[in-house]
C-alpha cells in the first residue's frame, strides 16, 4: 500500500529540503557575495548580508596581479587530461572484469578501490622523488599522470558498474547474429554505454579540477592551475578576503557552470542501477 | 538443411559435470523440445549447439559439417533467447536488420526481408518503434524476426515464452507451431513446461541432471515412459505411484496410473478413500484423495458434472490396461 502523505507533511519536508540545500550552498553564496564587497566590508561586524556598496574592484586588481587565464588553461588541460587518459585505460580495463570476470576479479576491484583509503600524504615524499628523477615536477604532463592516477580506481568502478548492467544475452545474440567483437563493441555496447561513460566523464572531470593536495605540492608556476591560484591569495599576513573570495568565485565559475548543466545527467549517472 | 547431430557431447563447469557424454541426433526439419526441471541441463546443451558454450569433449556436426570449434556466427543457427534479447538503441527495422548488415546482404534484399517478416509477424506497424515502447509479446515476435530474416539452418529457442504472461503464452505458441509448419525449418526449443513440450513437438528430448531419460514422440512418451522420471514428468495432473502391497500384486516395484485413466465411484472401485481437496475447473473436476491402505494422496481427474466434496467416501478404479509397471531401480517393466 502506498504510503499516505499529508500535504501539511509534505510542505514540511520541502522546507527541511530547501533548509538543508541553502545551508550546503550557504558558503559559496558567501564567497561570491564576499567578491563584490570592499575589504572593509568583508570584515564588517556584524557582517552584512546584500546590502551594501556592490563593486567589480577585486576582480580587477585580482585580473591584474596574476594571470587567470594561464591557470584556466592549466586546470582544462590537468583535468581534461587525466581524465580522457583515465578512461582510454578504464575501459579495457572494466571491460574484462565485467564480461570475462576470473575468480579474483572482486578482488582486484576491492584492492583498487582499497588504495583510496590511504592518506594521499603518505605517498608524497616517494612520488616527489620520483617527479625529481624523471624532470616531472611542476610541469602538466606530471599532474595528468598522477591525478590520472588517483582516480583511476573510480573510473574503472563506475565503468564496471555500468557494463555490469548491459546483458550478457544481449551480446550473446550480436554474436550469434555475426557480429565480430569489434562489431559487437562497435554496434552494440558502446551506444548502451554512452550515458555511463558520458557521466564517468563529468565526474572525474570535477574531481580532477578540484584536486588540491597533489596540485599543490607538485607544481610551483608553470603547470600550476586554478586551485593554486586561490591558495596564493590566502596569505598568512594581511586579511584580503574580499579578493581571496574573487579568486575563488574566479577559479570555481567554470566547474559551478558545466555541473549545473549536466546535474541531470550527473544524477542519473551516479544512481544508475538503483532502481530498475 | 538442418541436421544436427551431437556426438558423445559432454560438458563441464570447472570440476562439475553437467552434461555427461551424449549422443542426439535431430532431424532436419523436425520440432525437437529439450524439456527437463530446473537445472537439467537443457539451456547448456541449446548453448552448447549454438557455440555459446565450448564442449568439454565430443563432436557436434551441422549438416555432416564438424562445427564442434567453429564460432556461433558461422554456424548458420539462429537464436531467440528468454529475455529477447533485442538492442534497446535500435528500432525494430534496425533490430532484425542487424543479422543481415553483418552479413552484408544487399539493402534492398534486406528491405525486403524485413518487410516480409515483418508482415508475417504483424510487426509492420510497429518497425519505427524501439524495444522498450513494445509489449512483451511484439518484443518477442522482434526477436523471432530477427532470427528468421537470417534465413537459418536451424532456430534455437531458450524458454522463448516463459517471460510472457498465460494468455500470450498459449497464443505465441501456436504462432510458433505455424511457423514451423511454413517453414519447415529444424527448430530446437527448450523448456521446462510439459505441456508446452506435448503441444508443439515432433519430438521431446527428457533431460534429468544432463542425462537423456527418454528421446520420443510426445504419445511415445505419454504412453510408454522408460521410466519412473519420464512418466512423472510427462503429463498433468502427475502420475500416481503406489509402492508395497498393491505392486506387488501387479509383480512390479511401484505401479504407476495417470489421474485421467482412475474411474470413481460413490458406491464400488478397488480403492477407497476419503476426498481431502476437490478442485472444479468445470470441464473437469481433480480430487485429492486420501486412499485406504495407499501412502500417498491419490490424484483422480473426472468429468465436470461428478461432484464429490472434501470429506466424502469414495471408490477408485485404475483402468487395467494402462497401468504402468516399474522395478526397483525405477525403468519400466515390458
């Protein structure tokens, strides 16, 4: 039997929805309404909300001390770059563990998956050493290839997840309809598979552009992306909030922009397979 | 041509054995039905034909031809598969087109083909539609399309009804029964549905844990079970066994008599017993009885019109000549 909802209920449920949404949300509306105050405002107390004398200031003076654009291009090429990297390899990879699985299939997925459990700083002094070694430090190919690296083990998850749900019977009939593998992975698999790697894609894209840690220690000013373009603006003397939240507003618009518009296919994609 | 022959074809899932060394031999052109309980092995030896499925020993010959390594696309067989198994992102035209375009038949002979099958199955309608816009029934007749437009040697059918609910059922197996007297093509179809079995096959194949009980026309197999399993098996209701006493005075182990051939009667019968269950289809009424002396319950199918009720004393009479005589290892006495 369904569930009787009142719509007193109901109403209810909406309000604690919403509260819960603004109150995620509440920091980063601060942070973009902090950019357009003066810095004496952003230290006001007690603080104000809308009301005061809204300029584009901070984002000029940001604009003119340090080059956006270098770090923009730095965080599309790291991000998109490991990413494409990632699923170039996830693929194949996933493939075989959810059409040819072996007895230790489940496993090696779980050893995978185990490796993201390991404090990320644990593993900093040897891959420094190694980036010394091999002249990778701060340069972007050494950030593709690490965070390629660190999120490898979600792309081949959410990859296996999804070829998980294609049915073997499905490709058993390509194959007794003469179909070769290449035909069958052509024709028949990657058009289902679209949308679970279209949505593997996105996520990883935002992981990757929002990766702090390995951006940080790894490069100094040429391959440095946006995130290290916000931690220079966080400096231990002085108070530059209005400018830091400039930079932040700056560095997060590109990745608030392209989830905003693919949160339908995001959602789906994340909750594929929870409900048939 | 369709004559497929399986050559002492065993196979095994690691250490287990699930099909032990058998021979079988299915004529071209005939209606053969794998039928068997759960796990008997039925769909693993359909598979083993189609070369979905490696043997672990044996031959399997297609029309003299040694196929037993060869892939399942060049084997010239098609399959319609329990779940349809149709391409969900492509249209119907697409979906039966698919075989043809990876044998890369002329376009216009596949229009054509399509057209045809799809007349034939009434899909015509519906060629623009995707899978998941169908009934559950036209997705079936999709999947038969696409195993006909193949023209193949011999159609392979996994349990091609069971996901359909009764009504479409019945109606679907006629269908394909009609297809089979057009085309006359060799078709192998399993299930673990008796009746679907006794109603469309040339001939039934019983499987027992991967072993051939009995290969025979469905009457054959009504009528002359080689053993305990078959006779059980085929029919419904099941066969009554009785054991001890009342089989010995026919000189048999167990004795076997079907629901259909016991006469009752409020007055006079060999048996007695006492009705626990009376169920009333209207053409027929099957009680449930609890015989005097028998250890089991008693299945009796008699007329609409008798109208026993649960409680009721009454008289049982096997019919002589079609009591089934078996031994102690379970085969049938001659």
């Amino acid at each position: 039997m369904a569930r009787a909802i009142t719509s007193q209920r109901k109403a209810l449920n909406t309000a604690l929805a919403w509260g819960v949404g603004l109150l995620i949300f509440f920091p980063i509306l601060w942070t973009i309404l902090t950019s357009f105050k003066t810095e004496a405002q952003a230290i006001s107390d007690p603080p104000v909300f809308l009301f005061f004398d809204w300029t584009l200031e901070n984002y000029s003076v940001v604009q003119q001390r340090s080059d956006y654009g270098r770090f923009l291009w730095n965080s599309i090429i790291i991000a998109g770059g490991s990413t494409i990297l990632g699923i170039i390899i996830a693929v194949p990879a996933a493939w075989s563990m959810a059409f040819v699985p072996s007895k230790r299939t489940k496993d090696i997925l779980l050893w995978m998956l185990s490796t993201k459990m390991l404090p990320a700083v644990g593993v900093l002094y040897p891959i420094y050493l190694i980036f010394i070694k091999l002249g990778l430090l701060d340069t972007k190919t050494g950030l593709v290839i690490v965070l390629m690296l660190i999120n490898l083990p979600i792309i081949v998850w959410m990859l296996y997840t999804y070829f998980k749900e294609i049915p073997g019977e499905i490709l058993e009939a390509a194959r007794m309809d003469g179909a070769t593998l290449r035909e069958e992975v052509l024709y028949i698999l990657t058009p289902m598979a679209i949308p679970g790697i279209a949505s593997t894609l996105l996520l990883n894209v935002i992981l990757a552009w929002n990766e702090a840690f390995w951006t940080l220690n790894l490069t100094a000013a040429k391959a440095a992306p946006l995130t290290a373009f916000i931690a220079s603006y966080s400096s231990p003397e002085g108070l530059f909030y209005a400018k830091l939240s400039a930079a932040s507003t700056m560095a997060i618009a590109p990745i608030l922009i392209l989830g905003w518009f693919s949160q339908k296919q995001l959602v789906s994609g994340l909750t594929f397979g929870a409900v048939k | 041509m369709g004559r497929i022959t399986l050559d002492k074809v065993s196979k095994n899932f690691g250490d287990l054995q699930v099909i032990p060394p058998l021979d079988l031999t299915i004529d071209d052109g005939e209606f053969t039905v794998f039928v068997g309980p759960s796990g008997c092995g039925k769909s693993t030896l359909l598979r083993l034909i189609a070369g979905l499925e490696d043997v672990t020993s044996g031959q399997i010959r297609i029309d003299k031809q040694d196929a037993t390594h060869v892939p399942p696309a060049k084997r010239g067989l098609a399959m319609v598969f329990q779940s349809y198994a149709l391409y969900p992102h492509m249209s119907v035209r697409k979906n039966i087109a698919f075989p043809m375009k990876m044998a890369k038949v002329p376009v216009e002979e596949q229009n054509r083909r399509i057209e045809a099958a799809a007349n034939a199955l009434n899909l015509s309608d519906y060629l623009d539609r995707r899978p998941g816009q169908l009934s559950g029934g036209q997705r079936q007749r999709v999947a038969i399309g696409r195993a006909i437009v193949r023209e193949p040697s011999a159609f392979l059918f996994d349990e091609p009804l069971s996901n359909l609910d009764a009504a479409l059922r019945v109606g679907m197996r006629l269908e394909i029964s009609e297809l089979h007297e057009r085309l006359e093509t060799t078709m192998i179809y399993v299930t673990h549905d008796q009746v679907e079995a006794m109603t469309m096959a040339d001939k039934i194949v019983v499987l027992h844990a991967g072993v051939i009980e009995q290969v025979g026309s469905p009457l054959e197999l009504y009528h002359t079970p080689r053993n305990k399993f078959v006779a059980g098996f085929i029919g419904s209701p099941k066969m009554n066994f009785i054991e001890g006493e009342e089989a010995a005075k026919h000189g048999a182990h167990t004795i076997g008599i079907r629901p259909e051939h016991i006469e009752v009667s409020g007055e006079t019968g060999t048996w007695s017993g006492v009705v626990s269950v009376s169920e009333h289809l209207g053409s027929d009424t099957f009680f449930h009885v609890h015989g005097t002396g028998l250890a089991d319950t008693i299945t009796v199918r008699a007329g609409g019109e008798v109208g026993f009720r649960h409680g009721d004393r009454i008289f049982m009479t096997p019919r002589a000549d079609v009591i089934h005589k078996f031994d102690a290892e379970g085969l049938r006495i001659a």
